[in-house]
C-alpha cells in the first residue's frame, strides 16, 4: 500500500525540530519508528545537531538518510557554527555533500548583516557554482508593531520577489505574513524545490508550526498541486509539538503529520 500512495519523487522528510524539547538523536529514532523517508537536521543549540561525525553514526544506525541541512540562521543560533554567515553556508554545504543531502534550507540575511546582505544574492549563486547541493531559500515574514509592518530581513523577507533559483516554501510563514500560500506556489513554478509542511491560523507575530490540517491553511490542496505537477523537491514536516503532554501525545501528532502528507500526495491528475 505504501507504494500505492506515494509520490515517486517526492520523499517526506521530519524535521529534526519537530521533536524539541527531545533531541537529534530522538528524531532519527522516531522516523524511523515511523516509516519518514529520512530527516532534514536544524542545526541549533542541540549539540549533537552540530557535530556531523555524531549525525553521520546515527544515521547508519538508524538506517534514515540526511536529506537536507537547514543552516543555522535563527536568531537564537546566531554563534552556531561560528558567527561568520557565509562560513556557516560553507559549512552546511560541506555537511549536506557528506551526508548526502541534496539541500540547504537558508534563510535571507537579517537587516543588521549588511555586508552579507549586500552580496546574499551574487554569494549564493557563486555557492551553487561550485556544488549539486541546492540551496533553498526560505521564505520569512513581517513582524507588526504598533500597527506597523517591521521586516527584519534584507533584501527582504519573501524570496517571490528575488532572483533565487531555488526557494523553500513555509506555510506556517504564510499564515503569519498573511500570504495566499498558492499563489506564492504557483509564481514560484520550477523554483519551488522546497516545502516546509505545517499550519497555522495567522496569529499576529505567531510562527505556530501546527500540524497539517489544524490551522487554516492550505495545506492538502498544496500537497495535492505538488502530486499533480510531478514535484520532485523535498516535503519536510516541520510542526511544533513541544507542548504534548507526553511522548505519547508527541508521537501521535508525528504520525499523524506524516499520514496527512502522504494522503495528499497520493492526488491523481
């Protein structure tokens, strides 16, 4: 059955985030637990997020493929790997052809970066050059204040708008910038070598990272273009579940995330 209703091309990953406050190690036992086609790593604070000898091990163990790298670029991961943003790229690429991922999630440069900013654009295309690791760029968004729209990125937070060739498409970023979702999906096209599975309903400055099909966004229809198109990108359900009761409850939403994404995949023309 598994066969049946999956994309050929088109693997489901787990964020290695989903499971926070567990860790790296308890995301490659849980997809593998539950039958994921692999894991895209959030390099952060986790130790063991860093240190590619450990991911490499756990990966054999567990039998999960890396399949993408997501670069440490959050707030809170600003000294991750250093505090030079183009040698944290240096380093997710060398990591990603290690591992054998095929991508780099990486997210546009914070306004007060302004030399890496400045040359995000010309940088990324000269990374590319010298790599079959793709690096897609995610899509962000505004921060309202005082009834203001307040973007902490440069050039700016929605990737639509820039000449990257390669983008990641977040859907509980699109409900915080109010986004429609498809209509990024659709002025993307090819561009579109990335997707970021989760929901949410757009509460102001809220990143909720929901599971598939609780928030309000569009998330089955999304799935179900992809199928239809012949995508052939990486999905990855990043979802928030550090509030689960118990691990219990974590693995619940892990599975049902995952049948969601299968389910919507298996879309005919």
């Amino acid at each position: 059955m598994a066969d049946v209703i999956r994309v050929p091309n088109a693997k489901i990953a787990l964020s290695t985030a989903s499971v926070y406050p567990e860790r790296t190690p308890d995301a490659f036992e849980l997809a593998a637990r539950l039958g994921y086609d692999g894991v895209e790593i959030m390099v952060g604070a986790d130790p063991v997020s860093q240190d590619i000898d450990v991911i490499e091990r756990l990966s054999e163990h567990y039998e999960v493929p890396v399949l993408a790298i997501h670069a440490p670029c959050l707030l809170v991961t600003q000294r991750v790997w250093g505090r030079d943003p183009w040698a944290k790229l240096v380093k997710a690429r060398k990591a990603a052809e290690r591992l054998g991922a095929s991508a780099v999630v990486v997210h546009p440069p914070f306004r007060w970066q302004r030399d890496y900013a400045r040359d995000f654009e010309t940088g990324l295309a000269r990374m590319r050059d010298e790599t079959d690791v793709t690096f897609a760029v995610e899509n962000m968004f505004p921060l309202r204040a005082r009834g203001n729209d307040v973007v902490p990125y440069s050039p700016g937070w929605n990737p639509i708008d820039y000449d990257f060739p390669q983008v990641t498409l977040d859907l509980s970023h699109t409900a915080v910038s109010g986004s429609d979702a498809m209509e990024m999906a659709a002025k993307l096209g090819d561009r579109l070598a990335h997707l970021h599975l989760a929901d949410g309903i757009g509460v102001t400055n809220k990143d909720e990272h929901l599971v598939p099909g609780r928030g309000n966004q569009p998330c089955a229809q999304m799935l179900e273009r992809l199928a239809n198109t012949g995508y052939s990108g990486l999905v990855v359900l990043e979802i928030n579940t550090r509030k689960a009761a118990s691990r219990t409850e974590r693995i619940d939403d892990l599975a049902e995330a995952l049948a969601f994404a299968r389910l919507h995949l298996a879309a005919s023309a």
